[in-house]
C-alpha cells in the first residue's frame, strides 16, 4: 500500500516548511501547533484580520472563503491571494506569506477603512508632540548623532501611541503626531486612549533621558496637546502617489494646544472636549487655563494632566513592557527554568524546540498587552488560548505554577524600575489573563 503523503505548509518569510498532518485544522491553528507565532487577535474567529496571509502558490488547495472572508474580502478590497489564516484549510501543498508580522502593525490595518480619492468625516482624537530644544541639539551634536537621538525618540514615543490603538499619522520635523479613533469607537475610549499615550510619551522620555542619552549631555523634553473632534479623513494627492490626510478645525487646535504648553509650562495639556469625554476621578488634573489660541475667536479651555488619579493597569503594562522585553530569548529562558523548577513534572509538556517554545511565549505576551486596547478581541483571544493549551495537556493545575513563574521573572527582570504599584499591575492582569484561559482546561 502506497505511503500517504501529507500536504505541506511553506511559510515564505521564514523559509520553514511544516506538514498540514491535521485536515480539521486551520492554517492558524497548524501554524500555533507548530510554534510559528501568528498573530490572531480575536482568537480566530473572523472578527479582526491580524492573522491574514498571502497565498504565494497553492491557491487551487485551499478551501474556499468563508462567508466572514467574503463580507471581510470585499470591504477592504482584498485581491484573491489575501486570506484570513482563521478561515482557511489546505487540502495540498500551499506556500504562504504572513502579512501581520507584529503587533505594532495591526493599527495600520484601521488606515484600510479610509476612503479613496476623497474624505469623510470622522470623530477623532488628535495628538501633537513636540520635543521642546531641537534646534540646540541639532547645532551641538553632529549629524549621525542627531538622526540616532530623533529614531530613538521617535520609537519611545511612537510605541505608546501603537500601544493605544493608534496610528502615527505624520512625522513633521521633530515633531509626530497620532490620531486615534480612525476606524470609529465611542469618544471617551478614544480620548482615554490618547491621554495614556501621551502620558506614557512623558515617562518613556523620562526614562530615555536617564538611561541612553547621558553621554550626549542631552536632556530632551517635550509638550503634547490633545483635542477630540470631527476630521475630514481620506487618501488624497496624486492618482499614482495617495496619502492619507487629515483636515479640519480640530487638527489645527491639537496643534496649538501643543505649542501653548511653552507659555504655559507643561507638559500635557487638553482641551475641554478631550477633558469632558471622560468620567469624573479618572485624571490628575493640574492648572487650567482659559486662552484665545491662534487662528480662533473664542476662548478655549485647557487642562493640564498630570497622571492618573487611580492606578491605570494598561498604562503600567505599557510602559514596562519594552523593558521586560528588551532580550526576549532571555526572558523566556528564565521563566521556562522557573516553572520547571516549581513543577519539574511540566517538562513532559514541551516536546519540541525551546528555543520556538519561547519565542512563541514573548510573542503571545507582547500580543495581549497591545489588545488590552481593543478588549473586544481580547476575550475571544484567551479563549482561544486556553483551548489551545488544553489540547497540548495543560490543566487547570499548571496555571497557579505559570502565574508564580512569570511573576518572579517579571520582578526580576523590572530590577531597578520594580515597584509595588508595577507589579501589582502585572499581577492583577495576569490573574485575569490566566483565569480567563484556565476555563478551557480540561
């Protein structure tokens, strides 16, 4: 009898190839059985599309589209190649390209719902931040020196607002602004996004200034503004060469806000239509002011914040999160060696390369902090986590075990930015994240 050959799966951008030895399994799933991280925010049910892929050769082996893949497909204006990982099985070989490599990606995927070739009007908040002394420090360090402080600066910067479901709408010299709420959502989530990115701009500065920018005798300092309001927002510009823009009242404003923190001296400043989208008690508020900006008739109303009145946990998750991660091989080496040490029994879990094992770790911790910003998806996600791991044996027994493990290691790794606050943060998320997850065990 001859041998059956099973199909195989080719990734392209990693050049791995896998057996498809399970015909009930999606290409998501065969990827996660497989310790190829795949992004799948809703946890695979057609819901979001992090875990698209491009069908590079095979396509006549797979299964047709979903229902979901067709309404999806035909909203985002998908050619036949793009498929949803969550929809899609293989009946033969078939090589495919993972389109959403990390996290910070998916909040480009809200720029697919922009009109083309004109604008719309849409409720967004706008974000502008300004580093303060550009001008000495571009005059007292040399060239290269100045394009490695500003890419720095712009990624401690930037990550926050990709943490908050947002998107980096423009650089403009040295300043960036983000826009947050592009593909909808209700007001105060949208305003409270942006409020923890901005706050979490001031201390990864902060932290930026102590730690890496010391032997430039450089101190950077910043003012940020943020307005709500309704943009004009489209893809605009030349039929061969499209942008994305945004128009309107509110964008001017967000701007001014920005350059007022120079009179006023602050940090961050508000509007009154960011400060009255949220829920009394949520913001440390200090001075307020009462001014005619430039360009408008009337007076407008400031608030200046200064934190958060009540311990934020997607804050405190964000701004450490980096840092926990700075050598992700090394921070999943020591948690595996901790859980092993708890409970040596757990070894026979963990059949295939370590190595894989703990890129796969890193990769669903850095996924889940960045969903906390889209909670929506967040529970479908740990569903499918829990499900998952209970198909590989793990019980409702191992989750106490996982939780004490990742905790020490957190504490350990945190080092000198440890503190109480922190790691009751970690510990109560975590909490939630494992209890969700341990509903699925068998």
């Amino acid at each position: 009898m001859p041998e059956i050959v099973k199909p195989t799966i080719t990734y392209t951008g990693i050049n791995q190839q896998i057996p498809y030895d399970d015909p009930d399994a999606t290409i998501l799933e065969t990827s996660i059985s497989n310790q190829i991280p795949h992004l799948h925010e809703c946890g695979g049910n057609g819901q979001c599309t992090t875990c698209r892929i491009r069908v590079i050769d095979g396509h006549s082996n797979l299964s047709q589209r979903t229902f979901k893949e067709i309404e999806t497909a035909r909203a985002r204006k998908w050619d036949p190649s793009i498929r949803l990982a969550c929809q899609t099985y293989a009946k033969g070989d078939v090589s495919i390209e993972r389109l959403v490599w990390t996290s910070a990606e998916i909040n480009k995927l809200q720029l697919e719902t922009i009109p083309e070739g004109s604008a719309e009007e849409r409720r967004i908040a706008i974000l502008f931040c300004d580093i303060r002394n550009f001008t000495k420090m571009a005059l007292n360090n040399n060239t290269f020196d100045v394009a490695h402080i500003l890419n720095r600066f712009y990624t401690v910067i930037g990550d926050p607002i990709l943490y908050n479901n947002g998107i980096i709408y423009q650089y403009v010299g040295d300043e960036i602004v983000g826009l947050f709420g592009v593909s909808g959502g209700m007001r105060e989530k949208n305003c409270a996004d942006a409020i923890r990115a901005a706050l979490g701009m001031y201390y990864a500065i902060e932290r930026l200034n102590r730690m890496e920018l010391v032997d430039f005798d450089l101190t950077i300092r910043t003012g940020i503004g943020i307005n709500f309001g309704k943009a004009y927002i489209g893809k605009l510009g030349h039929p061969k060469h499209k942008q994305l823009a945004v128009v309107g009242d509110p964008v001017n404003t967000a701007s001014r806000i920005q350059d007022y923190n120079k009179t006023a001296g602050t940090n961050i400043l508000i509007s009154d239509s960011v400060y009255r989208a949220l829920p009394d008690g949520f913001l440390d508020i200090g001075k307020t002011f009462e001014v005619q900006l430039s360009g408008r008739d009337e007076n407008t109303k400031l608030f200046e914040v200064k934190g958060f009145l009540e311990q934020d946990i997607q804050f405190q998750l964000q701004s450490s999160l980096d840092y926990l991660l700075r050598n992700e091989e090394e921070f999943a080496a020591e948690f595996y060696d901790r859980v092993f040490e708890i409970s040596p029994e757990t070894r026979t879990l963990f059949k295939k390369n370590m190595k894989d094992q703990g890129r796969l770790l890193t990769h669903m911790l850095g996924a889940i902090v960045y969903s906390l910003s889209r909670p929506e998806n967040l529970k479908l996600g740990l569903r499918f986590l829990g499900e998952s791991h209970s198909r590989y044996g793990v019980t409702e027994a191992h989750y106490p075990v996982v939780l004490q493990a990742l905790m020490a290691t957190i504490e350990n790794k945190l080092g000198e930015f440890s503190s109480p606050e922190l790691l009751s943060a970690w510990r109560t998320a975590l909490s939630m994240i494992t209890d969700e997850m341990r509903q699925f065990s068998k």
